[in-house]
C-alpha cells in the first residue's frame, strides 16, 4: 500500500515538473487569432536574437 502512494506520488510530481516545461507554443487552430500569431512570431524572434547575440 505505500509503495503505491510513494509511487503515486512520484508520478504527480513528475507530472507537474513536465507542466513546468511545457513550450510556450500555442495550437494552431481557427480559433487561432491573428494577434496571437503575431505576438508569437514578436516572441520567437526576441528569443532567436537573444541566442545569437549571447545574452
């Protein structure tokens, strides 16, 4: 029995640090409004600059 509330436990943790994770991605679907894509797009060349230049 507490095998399997350790081994639960363990799990849920897991769980939550994979959440932490998650990619800032959103779905793209068509719901999917125009904003949204461009404050993604803003985002992910902010990101990319930001890698090149080191900071």
């Amino acid at each position: 029995m507490q095998i399997l509330v350790i081994y639960q436990a363990i799990v849920s943790y897991l769980k939550s640090v994979r959440e932490g994770f998650d990619g800032p991605h959103l779905p793209m679907d068509s719901d999917y409004s125009f904003e949204a894509r461009q404050r993604e797009a803003e985002r992910r060349r902010n990101a990319q600059a930001t890698r090149l230049l080191g900071l």
